[in-house]
C-alpha cells in the first residue's frame, strides 16, 4: 500500500499543488492528506466536470492540478473531456478509483461501470494505467506519467483499485456541524419524515446512507432507493410528482443537491403541488469519510425560491421539521434539515436488488 504523503510529495515535486474532483472511498486518504497539508489545496468542486474545468482554468493560468473522481463519475466528465480538454489541447492528470472491478464484490451501481471504465478511457483517447499498489513502483509510475503529460501536453489517467493508500491523518479544518450546537442525526430526521408523511407518500432517497437508512427505519412499497445517479434524486421524485397525484417527497443530500442543483429550475417550471424537496444537510461527503461539502457556503432555502418554488422551510430541531411536515405545504416547497454527521450502527442495504425496487413502485401506483 502507498502511503498517502509520499504520494502528494511526488504531485508537488511534478508541480501539482491543487488537488479537486468528488470523494471516492478508495481516495479518502489522498483527499484527506491534500486537505492537512500547507504546500497543497483540495478545492470542493460540485462535480467531476466541475473538477475538470476548474483544473483546465488553472492550467490556462499557468498551474497544474490533479483531478480525483470515483469512475462513475466519469460519465460527468465526458462532455468536458471531449469537447474542452481534448479540443483545446489541455492536459490533465486523471485520478480514477476502479469501483466494480470485474471479479470483486462492490455495489450494484458499479457494475456495468467497473466492466467498461478500462474501454471507457481507451475510447476517450486518454493513455491509462492501474497504479501498482506497491509504492516504489507507483511513485516510478507517476514520475513518469507527469513526465508524459508534460512532454506531450496530454491528459492521462491512473485508475486506483481498492486499498491503494494507507489511512492517513484527517483534515485539520474540517468543521463538521455540530461542533458547537445540538443537532439531530439523520436517523432522528428520517424517522420523523417517515412518522410525519402520509401513508399514499412516495418517498425517493438519495443514493448513499440516506437510502440505507430509510430502508433500515421503515421499508415501504412506495420508497425509492437510489444507488449511484448522484444528484439525480430529485429529477426522479419530480418525473414521479409528475405522473401521479400522490404526495412525493425526495430526500436529498447536500451534497448530492449541489452536484445538479440545475434540477431545481426544472422542478420550480413544473409548478408541482404535490412536491416535496427535503435536503438532509450534514455539510460532507458523509459515506466517503466525511469531507466538507461545499454546503457550508450554500443557502439552499433561497436558491429554492429563487428557482421558482412556492415555499421554503428551514429547519433547525426535529420539532420544527415535524411542524413543517404536519402543516403540508403548497409545493413545490422545499425544506432544510440540517443534521449531524455519522450514521446508524451497523447500517446494512436494502435487501432486493435495485430493479425490484423500481418494479415494486411502478406496480403500487399503476
């Protein structure tokens, strides 16, 4: 295994002191590392392609940065990959984590995205290699792939399997809520969510341990749980409010929301009274070790209104997200739960496979 700071001294040493992209599992160590150190810094990005252009400004500036992404997000970055870097000529170094690699057990989302990432970067035209998990041969790997990059003014990629780096220290700024107040878990907002929503409700969960939790607490007919599609909770819920009469409600993350916050002009469009948009806000990357998500600095309530909602709640105690829920407003309305970071004990996954799932909800509103 790599260890982490030997890994970013070898960035630095090629010129690399910007590190951005969406946390990934495999990179906690490698994004927290860059977080602590004072001759680096990890810029929050809302997602992959943010990253990449972001990186691509700075190389336009006269900077290098390294862009770090699970593989799915690859799919975000596909567009800027083809129509910026490759048709500007603006290299890259691509950090990709191989989740769903053929023949290890990972989640059902990474499947088909673990079978074709190697394909994937073959057909974008990007040069790639997995980095050893052996260190001496992966910092020789990167020497020569920053070289490469630099000689040819291309982007390249290093895919990362599982347990490349070993653990490392946390960020020294990471100010998770909570520090200095009294917050609930996102249990104790879910549960009142489930208690506080009618019965008919259909309820769409963010992927991660949004969905995993709600399926724990209270496993109806009508939940929806993604897996993987980040960010995307929300159009989901508001295809559904859509085709049916029934109250819906998507339970979002902050950071989830903030990876497509253009869903919300959509949804503000469609006037939908039976639309409910609950952001579940713990201010991190919560099922990726808990780096701050860029929510800290985001006022979810008025970006709501300012994309054509009916109303906005925000709410700072369980009792108020009960009141909230009781009173029913005119949708679409949006309301703000701010909550702790961490997650129930022993946290299991819904037990049906993902197209069960959706078939279990078809059929209960057709």
């Amino acid at each position: 295994m790599i260890d982490a700071s030997d890994f970013v001294d070898e960035l630095v040493r090629g010129g690399i002191r910007y590190l951005t992209g969406v946390p990934c599992s495999f990179l906690t160590p490698l994004i927290n590392e860059s977080i602590a150190r004072q001759d680096t810094r990890y810029l929050i990005a809302s997602s992959e392609g943010d990253a990449l252009s972001i990186a691509s400004g700075l190389w336009l500036g006269g900077k290098s940065a390294a862009v770090m992404c699970q593989n799915s997000g690859l799919g975000n970055m596909v567009n800027p990959l083809t129509s910026l870097n490759d048709t500007f000529q603006i290299p890259t170094l691509l950090l990709v984590t191989w989740r769903g690699t053929p023949g290890e057990k990972d989640e059902p989302q990474h499947a088909l995205m673990g079978q074709i990432t190697p394909d994937l970067l073959t057909l974008l035209g990007i040069p790639w290699q997995v980095l050893p998990k052996e260190p001496q041969e992966a910092l020789a790997l990167l020497r020569s792939t920053l070289q490469a990059i630099a000689t040819t003014e291309k982007t390249r990629a290093l895919v990362i399997e599982g347990g490349t780096f070993t653990a490392c220290r946390a960020p020294s700024d990471r100010d998770l809520p909570g520090a200095s107040e009294r917050l609930p878990s996102r249990a104790e907002a879910l549960s009142a969510i489930v208690a506080n929503t009618p019965a008919d409700a259909v309820l769409v969960a963010t992927t991660g341990k949004t969905g995993r939790e709600l399926f724990t607490l209270d496993d109806r007919s009508r939940n929806f749980y993604c897996v993987g599609s980040m960010g995307y909770a929300s159009a989901i819920a508001h295809g559904l409010s859509l085709a049916t009469d029934q109250p819906v409600y998507v339970l979002d993350g902050d950071g989830a929301a903030i990876m497509h916050l253009g869903n919300l002009t959509s949804i503000g469009i469609s006037g939908r009274r039976n639309f409910t948009h609950i952001v579940i806000d713990n201010q991190t990357y919560d099922s990726t070790g808990g780096q701050k998500s860029a929510a800290f600095n985001v006022d979810f309530c008025a970006i709501a209104m300012a994309c054509g909602y009916r109303g906005a709640t925000r709410c700072h105690s369980i009792g108020e997200l009960q009141a909230a829920l009781k009173q029913g407003h005119e949708g679409p309305h949006l309301i703000h739960v701010p909550v702790n970071c961490g997650a129930m004990e022993n946290l299991g996954r819904p037990t049906m496979p993902p197209p069960v799932v959706a078939r279990r909800l078809k059929e209960n509103l057709v």
